[in-house]
C-alpha cells in the first residue's frame, strides 16, 4: 500500500513515515501544496494524509482538485484546523478523516491500519456468481475479463461481495465504506452504486437491487432485469 503526506513540517512528516513505514506501507512525502497536488493527480496512492495550512496551494483546494479530477483514494486531513466548521468543511469537500493537531501518532497509524485491514490478508479472494474479487491484488472479473474499479469503487463492491443476498442499509455502507455516519442529505452512495451498475452489468441485469427507503441488495446469481 502507498501513502502519499502532504506535509509542510519536516518533524511531522518524518514522524507519520517514522509510524508508517515498520508496517509495511510505502510513503511519499510532498513539503507543499503544489508538489502534493502534483503527486496526487499521479493516482498511485492508496491513502493520503493531508495538512490543510499549506504553501502554494492550501489544502481544501488541492482537496478539491483531486476529487475533481476522479482521484477517490482516502484522504485523512491533519491539521491545526479543529474547528467544527472546519471539520463539517474539510468532509463536505471529500476528505474520508478528520484529526486535529496535536495528535496521536499512534492513533493515526491505527487509523489507517484499520482501513487497509482487509486488503493486507493474501488469503481474501472470493467468487461470486459471474465475478471474482481478489483484495490483495485489489482486482475484479467479470467472467474472467477485468473490470477496472476506482478505489472507493472496489471497497463498495468488495462489501457487496461479501454479504450476498442481504439487505445492507445506507447506514451500514456508509460507515463501512465511507467511515462516518449516514447523512440523509447525501445521494452519494447512490452514485455509486450507479457507477457499479454501469462497469459491472450488461442490458437490462440487476446484480444491485434497491430496496425502496432501506438500502440495497447484492443478487449475483439470480439477477433481475427488472430497472430498480
């Protein structure tokens, strides 16, 4: 896994690699704004942790920009920013995290250990009805041919495919797929399982099934071609 700081503070940045790098992760470092988004917009990287008072270009755009741009890795903000309003900001503009300085290196190494948990065991490959989902190598096929998956694409497919056939609420993805509470506002976890019906059906096929009011349903072996 590669993790992309963006981080003016050299201590700061050489403490997050001094946590990071003995469990296994590969991380770049970005000393501005500029040189971050640059690197980001490469689209390597698994995570980044991201500082919001940043030289050249402040942290909320380069935020921005990224997610503009289709980059959909997870994005931890860090920041002396700890304002409510800051934080309520920083999430409605894409970040995935929110940590105020001070903070705990060993929280945040937890942090993100905990969101490359199920992609760090080579053991979790599964198949289900036409497709098959390899989490270490962070692959999909359909019917053997691959399916090309943004990465917040996969981590929602991936918990498709492991709860076939049950009902799973809006809640329930949201905080799995998104980690934090479901927001009634938001139409995002529609959008994206919009996104999976166009890479992952074929015609009229239902694989993705909307349960009116509750949430959604994955039925790879007994799909609908009913729209729904």
């Amino acid at each position: 896994m590669r993790i992309l700081v963006v981080e003016d503070d050299q201590k700061i940045a050489d403490l997050i690699r001094a946590g990071l790098e003995p469990e296994g992760y590969a991380v770049d470092h970005a000393l501005d704004g500029g040189e971050g988004l640059e690197t980001a917009l490469e689209g390597r990287h698994d995570l980044i942790i991201l500082d919001l008072m940043l030289p050249t270009v402040d942290g909320l755009d380069l935020l921005q920009k990224i997610r503009e741009s289709g980059i959909d890795c997870f994005v931890i903000v860090l920041t002396a920013r700890g304002a409510i309003e800051d934080r309520v900001r920083g999430l409605g503009m894409g970040a995935d995290e929110y940590m105020a300085k001070p903070f705990s290196i060993v929280e945040l190494v937890a942090r993100v250990r905990a969101r490359f948990r199920r992609v760090t065991d080579p053991g979790l490959a599964q198949s289900v009805g036409p497709f098959r989902l390899d989490l270490k190598q962070r692959t999909v096929h359909r019917d053997g041919a691959p399916v090309e998956l943004t990465p917040r694409e996969f981590q929602l497919f991936a918990y498709f495919m492991e709860q076939p056939d049950q009902v799973l609420t809006r809640a329930m993805i949201a905080e799995r797929v998104w980690g934090y509470q479901f927001d009634t506002g938001t139409n995002v976890i529609d959008v994206y399982v919009n996104y999976l019906r166009r890479k992952l059906e074929r015609s009229k096929e239902r694989f993705l099934i909307s349960v009116r009011g509750v949430g959604y349903v994955f039925r790879p072996t007994d799909c609908s071609d009913v729209e729904n």
